[in-house]
C-alpha cells in the first residue's frame, strides 16, 4: 500500500512498508539492516524510541482511511547475509 511513509514536520515518524494481508489486516513493517550482531543487531535497533516513532506515523496513516482495520507490526532483518521476517515484533501500547 505505501513504501517509506513519513509524517509531515519534524519530530515525526517513517514506516518503511505498509501492507495489507489477504485477511485485510495492515501490517506496518521496519526493515533493518546490520553488518554484524554487535549490540544486539538490527532487531535489537528496533528500539522503545523507534516503535514509538513507527507508531506515531501508523496512527497517522490510518487517519486517511474510512474504517481501521487490524493492524500489526513487524520487523524485517537484514544481517550478515540472513533475512528474519518477525511477526508481531512489538504492539501500539
């Protein structure tokens, strides 16, 4: 449905993908992406701060519809070579 979505102004949030499933639901996805595990690696980057921000823009999005529907929120993971697609990564509260 949208790719790299943003907020207007500053201070906002981005959602790399919005999706719809076949059931309907809209999945908001963050794509990261690291070199090594150091730190925890990408799906640790997805941080309180960053679900927040990512939050912030699904709330936004589902502004422009005429009803919301079931929403998710995954993350995709990039790393040393290896793709991990997490279902569910974190919620809205």
């Amino acid at each position: 449905m949208a790719r790299n979505y943003r907020t207007p102004g500053r201070g906002g949030g981005e959602i790399d993908l919005v999706l719809r499933e076949r059931d309907g639901t809209l999945v908001f996805v963050e794509v990261r992406r690291r070199a090594s595990a150091s730190f925890g690696g990408a799906a640790a980057s997805v941080g309180a701060v960053k679900q927040r921000r990512i939050v912030f823009a699904a709330r936004h999005f589902l502004l422009r519809l005429p009803q919301q529907p079931p929403c998710r929120f995954d993350v995709v993971t990039v790393q040393t070579g290896e793709i991990e697609w997490l279902r569910a990564a974190f919620d809205a509260s």
